[in-house]
C-alpha cells in the first residue's frame, strides 16, 4: 500500500509483509480471500460496490420476490472475521503491472494506490449488446442490484400505468413485456412475469385484466436454453408455453424504441409495441480484462477475456491471476462454478508459494452441472449426467441456491420469503414503486394528449362523493406532463 492510501486512513496493514490485492468481492475474488484466511499476508479486497452480490438470485429482487439485502452482504461484513483482510469500496481505475500497482477511485473521488506482490483480478463481466450499444438506452440488463430494482420499477409501473389508461392500443402497448435472450436468466425473467400478470396481480387491479398481458421471449438459437439438453429444453419451452409466454425462436432484436422492437424471424420481419424490453443476451468480460491483456501482450477473445495459464495467472506474470467471468480457461462456461472453484485454487497457490511448498498441479474444474428455474415448481437440472424437471428439479435448484448464499441469516431469511410469497400468500412483499420512479418513467416516454380522460372509477357523483381509495380527477396523479 502506498503512503497515499494510508495517508487517506481508507485502509490499514497487519504488518505481515507480503502484500495480496484481490479485485472483486464476487464468487471469484471473494473465494480467493477465504481461502487466504489463514496466511502470511496481507490480503485488500477492493470492490467499487460495498456488498457480494449473489447474481443467480437477482431477477427475484426485479420480480419483488427477495429484497436486496438478503443475496447482497456486505463485503466488510463477510470478512469481519478474517484479521489479515480488509476492505475497500472504491473503483478499480488503473492496474500497472510493471511497478506493481493498482490505482483505485474512492466514492468521494479521492485516489487510493494500492502497491502489491501478489494481485488476483475477478472484476466479472458487463453486458454485451453486440455491438449495438443504442440498445442499452431501450433494453436494460440484469447485473447489479441497480439493474433489478430498475427493472422491478419498471414492469411494475407498466402495470401501474395500464390500469391509467383509457386508450386500448397504449393499455396493449404497457402489458406487452419482451425479454431478448433465452438463456437462464432471460427464461426466469419472463416465467416471473408471467407468473406476476397470471397468478400474483389479477385481483389487485381493477381496470385491466393483468392476464391479458403478452409476454414475449425472443430467441436468436433454435431452441431456448441453448447449452442445455434437448429434453430439459424441449420441457422448458411447454412449460413457459403453458405459464403464457410466447416463445420466438430464430429471432433476433435488429431495432428497438421507447415503443418498439423489431424483430428479424423466419416469417420476416415484424416490430412489436411494447414499453418494457429486457436484455438478456449476452455478456463481455469486465474491461479490466483488456487492460491486463493489453500489458501482458495477450489477446482477449470476442467476448473480451483474458487466456491465462493453466494456474489462473497471467502470461508473464506470476504474481498476476485472473478468474471467473473475464478470463478464458479450458473453454469453461460464464457461470458461478468456474469462478468460486478458481477463487479457492488461487488462493491455495498463493498459499503454498508463501509457505514454500510445492504449489498445486493445475486448476481443474469439477463440473457439478447445470439448472435453471422457469416458475414456481418447475426446473431443470443437469448434474453429473442425470437430468430433471419438475418439482424434483425446483428442490434441487433451491437447495443449491440457498446453500451458496453467504451467511445463515440470509438463508433463513430466504427460506422464509420464498415460503410467505410462493406458498403462503401467492403474492410478492418487495414490490416497491414510488411516485418518483413511475414518474421518471413516464417522462422516458412521452404521454397521450392531454385530452386523455382520466379513469372512469374516480369519476366523483353528484354528490362530490369519491368511490373509496380514489382521488377526485382534478387530483388523480397523470404521471405525465401536467403532473409536475
Ligand atoms: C442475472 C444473472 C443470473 C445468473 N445466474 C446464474 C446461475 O443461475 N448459475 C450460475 O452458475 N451462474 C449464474 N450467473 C453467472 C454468475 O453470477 C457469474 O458467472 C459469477 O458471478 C462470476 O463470478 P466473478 O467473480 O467472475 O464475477 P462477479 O461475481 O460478477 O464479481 C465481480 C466483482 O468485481 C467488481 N468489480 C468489477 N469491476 C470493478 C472495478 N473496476 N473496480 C472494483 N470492483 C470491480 C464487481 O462489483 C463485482 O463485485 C448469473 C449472472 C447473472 C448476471
């Protein structure tokens, strides 16, 4: 660490000598730590959010499900326990693997230098619009805690502003939800959409009928859940089938609006009226990537990783590793697994080369398969060549889920809200809005004309009485222009 860091009192040594940077506080870098719990060093993990975000579980925040707190710990929290680590929120800005040095930005925007001896990088992955960057403005994505309470103000306000409208073709418009990218996380966005419109909404409003909503999956494959096993496939898409969802396959978004997407099928070309659209479609390494590549004189792939050698570090850099999400290794999948396993060896490397023993051969992966919800009891799971669905499948992935969750609080607590919104009450506790978001949504869409009469119910009678619950119409919130 530099004077400037210390300067700062961000952060302090243990005065154990050898100095471990660890960027990251996801399933990579956050396992690289644990596994360092017991060493010689002294271990910074700098991460530009303060908590370890349980991505697998995130589209159940947007869907209102689970609140945020209980698959986001903070990261100071995790390793309060570890005396030899501490943590830094601040952003990665800069790594100089020539003088060894990581350049960081608090939040107050101060810079904090980090020196080190030995540095793991797992900074993850972003979105990939394909080269279509525009899209990001009309079709959000799922990544952080940011993006699913966005995405959770946003279908729910569509609702909200459905039930406004008097106008069939805007009414159609705000219930038509479209999800680009039949993968896992595109699959259970549009099967808690659709279990929102059909089981969890219809009565608690009273001018739409929420079950009209069209709920679209666009998929550029030929079938949904491309990686996974023709039957697990084949399964998924009856079952979203059943649920409402209209499943385009060999289709792709090449144009998209405040209003629209257009979509390029086998039948053509056919743009779709919608407000809400959902990217799900693809992923690029985290751009730390390409700044490591670039200094270690390695190429990224199309996805923008990082090859590294068979021991997760970086060419001509032994004291460098990278991990999870935005390195390429034995052509091992974006998921979770790869990531935490790569953590725990790293640390177990750097471990053994700090102790002067024998280092461990290098990393192999333990595949311990793949699963996916789609709805409430309906999965699929793939592990060690068995596959299922169903209920069976539903318990699987539950069970799993819960159990990699970090701290018994938060397992608890899930268990606890899944069992009150899927069993209990059939309803979701976390579906916040407020006036504000709904309002910034509306002022990303412009408004009908003025002359838009308001809803009918809140017609006063001829004595001035109100039914109950609503305003008069000169107080009706519009949400648009003359609101504010
Ligand atoms: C919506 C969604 C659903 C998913 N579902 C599944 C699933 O069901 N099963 C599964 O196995 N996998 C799933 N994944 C993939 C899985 O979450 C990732 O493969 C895994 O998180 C990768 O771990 P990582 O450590 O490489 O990166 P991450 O877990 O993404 O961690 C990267 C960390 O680096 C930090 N960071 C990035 N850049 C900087 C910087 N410049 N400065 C400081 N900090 C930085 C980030 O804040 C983050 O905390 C899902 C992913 C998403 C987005």
């Amino acid at each position: 660490m530099t004077e400037q860091a210390a300067a700062a009192g961000a952060v302090a040594t243990t005065g154990a000598g050898h100095r471990v940077v660890v960027i990251g506080g996801g399933f990579g870098g956050l396992n690289a730590v644990r596994e360092l719990a017991d060493a010689d060093a002294d271990v910074t993990l700098v991460d530009r959010t303060n908590h370890h975000l349980f991505q697998p579980l995130l589209y159940q925040v947007a869907a209102g499900i689970l609140p945020p707190g209980l698959i986001a710990p903070a990261l100071r929290h995790i390793v309060k326990n570890q005396v030899n680590t501490h943590a830094l929120l601040a952003e990665v800005t800069n790594i100089d693997l020539a003088k060894r040095e990581v350049t960081t930005e608090a939040p107050d925007t101060r810079t904090l230098t980090l020196g080190y001896d030995t540095l793991v990088v797992a900074g993850g992955a972003t979105h990939s619009y394909f080269g279509r960057d525009e899209f990001a403005e009309f079709a959000p994505g799922m990544k952080t805690i940011e993006d699913a309470r966005y995405l959770r103000d946003r279908i729910l306000s569509a609702f909200e502003l459905a039930e406004l409208t008097t106008d069939p073709a805007e009414r159609a418009e705000l219930l038509t939800f479209v999800v680009i990218g039949a993968g896992p996380t595109g699959v259970e966005t549009v099967g808690q959409i659709a279990e929102l419109a059909h089981t969890v909404l219809p009565r608690d409003y009273r001018s739409i009928n929420t079950r009209e909503a069209r709920i679209i999956l666009l998929e550029g494959a030929g079938s949904v859940l491309p990686p996974f096993d023709k039957k697990l496939q084949a399964y998924t898409h009856r079952v979203l089938e059943r649920m409402g969802v209209e499943i385009h396959l060999n289709s792709l978004a090449v144009g998209m609006d405040d209003y629209s997407v257009t979509v390029k099928g086998p039948d053509g070309v056919e743009t779709i009226r919608c407000r809400t659209r959902i990217w799900a479609a693809g992923v690029a390494a985290s751009p730390l990537a390409t700044m490591l590549a670039e200094q270690a004189g390695v190429e990224t792939d199309r996805a923008g990783r990082i090859p590294v050698n068979p021991d997760c570090s970086v060419a001509g850099h032994p004291e460098v590793f990278a991990i999870g999400d935005m390195v390429s290794l034995n052509e091992l999948p974006g998921v979770a697994q790869p990531a935490l396993q790569e953590g725990h060896y790293v640390g177990k490397v750097i471990k053994a080369r700090l102790e002067g023993r024998p280092v461990p051969p290098p990393f192999t992966y333990f595949d311990k398969g793949s699963m996916a919800t789609i709805g409430y009891r309906a999965a699929v799971a793939d592990a060690f060549g068995v596959k299922v669905t169903g209920v069976l499948a539903y318990l699987m992935w539950a069970f799993v889920h819960v159990a990699y969750l970090i701290g018994w609080g938060n397992r608890l607590g899930t268990l606890y809200t899944w069992a009150r919104a899927l069993v209990f009450t059939k309803n979701r506790g976390h579906r916040i809005i407020t006036f504000e978001q709904a309002h910034s949504q509306v002022e990303h869409h412009p408004q009908p004309p003025a002359d838009t009469p308001v809803i009918e119910q809140t017609t006063p009678s001829a004595d001035g009485a109100v039914p109950s619950g609503a305003r008069p119409p000169e107080q009706v919130p519009t949400l648009g222009r003359e609101a504010r």
